[in-house]
C-alpha cells in the first residue's frame, strides 16, 4: 500500500470539560504508521493517519496519562508499527499484539518486553465482506497460546458478538488466562439489558470469569449521545466496577464523519460514572490491576 493511497486523517480531540483522574487510562486505542516506514497491508477501510506523536497528543488533550494500544487487523502479525508506538510511548503505552497459534514461547517473551500485555483475537465480521476483517486472527489460535500467555502474564482480548463472548469465556476458563471482552461484549441495543444473553454476560463479568471494557462508540448511537448505549453500560457499572476498564477506540476506524469526539465520551464517562471513587476504580486502578503495573513515572 503507497503512503498517500487510501488514508484519512486522524481527528484530534477537544480539551475535555471533565477532568480524568491522576493515571488514568484510556485502554482501546490504535496507531497507524508512520507510514514510510510501517505501510499496513489490505483494508476494507481507509486507514487513519495515527502515529504515535498523534496518539501522545491525544492523550494529553484529554487528561489521559496511560493507554493500551490494540494492534489494528491491517497490519496482521507483523507487530512492528505497534512495538514502535511502545517504544515511543516512554512507558506510557501498554501493547496489546496478535499471534498465529504457532508462536514460539520466545517470541512471546520478546513481545512481552516490549510491552505487550495482551493478545487480541477477532472473530467479528467486515459488514462490507460477511468474512472477518482482512490480518484478523481469530478465538482459534488462543488454546496453543494460552500456556505461555498464563506465564508471561499476558491476557487475552476477544472481540465478538454477545452470545459469542459469553460462549467463548465458558470455553477459555481452563486456560486460567484473564479474558478481556472488547467493545462491552458487543450487546444488541434493540434486545436490551434484560436479554437473556446480557444477563448470562453480567453472571459472568460478576464471578469474576471476564473483564469487560467501556467503549460506547460501536455499541450505541452518537446521534443520541449514546444514550441508547447507557442501560448496558450502567448494568455493567453495579454488577461488577472492580472487572471493568474504559477506553476511547480512537482514531475510530470505518467511522467516517460519524467518528465521535474523545473529549465528548470522556465526558459521558465522568457524568454516567458521578462516583469519584468509581471512576478513579475503572479509570486507574483496574488497568493498572490488569497489566500489572505500577502508576506511571
């Protein structure tokens, strides 16, 4: 792919309204490029332009001090772009990678260095293709992975539909691997919180048996400011604050000019999550629970 073809900006936020809490987190966003030295493969989308100068920005406009970096399906299994963002990043960054289900033990340990703490594995769909997204792997490849993933300290970060994540939790829950579910489990809005499926979930994320991260953008509608979006996000909130985390998905991949603001969910965040010590629980706390580490220098 050339350097110029099929890219869009990246947008930048507003500073936000509401401030996030000292640490805080933003735990879903991506980097793209540079793009003459990290070109990604084939996309069923236009591929923002999001190197990691962009992201430190984006950060900082919103009061962020800490993220989690998904690696982006374009690029594959080849993790250099990612493993650059880390590096640029001056620990602020936590990596989240793919592997095939034949990656040696090693190479996990080297990711691991460079700070990775999550694999991602994807079995959504491509609207535009009904097949999943072109580099995507999928659910399959995490049993082989799972062992040395267990040792590492390396969880595992599932995108799928709802009756999917709450199938596949069951299935992975002899792996002794935390799970992370992405996009909060992907629920069908018109279905409601009182689904059967939602309910399953809830029991699940309750027990301890699965994390659960807070991004509104692909779940509910901007045009209603999310609202349609909040009945789940609010279950999730009082069944279990201490298994989830929140994050961004900026810089909004496929989302075109309906791509949301950062400033504006962050703010959504603070007024649904008005408990001072529950935002500072899922803003700070649980990330740094998770990844295992320590506030930032």
């Amino acid at each position: 792919m050339s350097t110029t073809a099929n890219t869009v900006p990246a947008r930048l936020p507003r500073r936000a309204a509401r401030d996030f809490p000292a640490g805080a987190w933003d735990c879903h966003s991506h980097v793209f490029g540079p793009f003459d030295r990290f070109p990604p493969g084939p996309s069923t989308y236009p591929i923002p332009d999001a190197p990691p100068a962009t992201y430190l920005d984006m950060l900082d406009r919103t009061g962020t001090t800490r993220g989690m970096l998904v690696h982006p399906a374009p690029y594959g299994n080849d993790t250099s772009a990612l493993e650059h963002a880390l590096a640029q990043s001056h620990g602020r960054a936590v990596g989240v990678a793919t592997a095939t289900a034949d990656c040696p033990a090693d190479e996990l340990a080297r990711l691991h260095s460079a700070g990775v703490r999550a694999l991602r594995f994807n079995d959504r769909i491509a609207p535009s293709t009904g097949a999943r997204f072109p580099g995507a792997i999928g659910t399959e490849a995490f049993r082989a992975l799972a062992p040395a993933m267990r040792e590492l300290g390396i969880h595992a970060q599932i995108w799928a539909g709802l009756d999917d994540c709450v199938r596949l939790v069951d299935e992975f829950a002899d792996t002794d691997v935390p799970i992370v579910l992405d996009h909060m489990a992907q629920p069908d809005v018109a279905a409601g919180p009182h689904s059967a499926a939602f309910r399953a979930l809830l029991d699940r994320v309750r027990d301890g048996a699965a994390w659960v991260k807070l991004t509104l953008c692909r779940v509910g509608d901007p045009a209603r400011g999310y609202a349609d979006a909040r009945p789940f996000h609010d279950a999730l909130v009082e069944a279990a604050p201490t298994r989830l985390l929140w994050g961004s998905d900026w810089p909004f991949v496929r989302m075109g000019e309906s791509a949301p603001d950062v400033a504006d969910l962050a703010d959504i965040f603070c007024d649904w999550v008005d408990d001072v010590a529950l935002r500072q629980r899922i803003l700070v706390h649980n990330p740094q629970r998770l990844t295992d580490t320590g506030p930032a220098a």
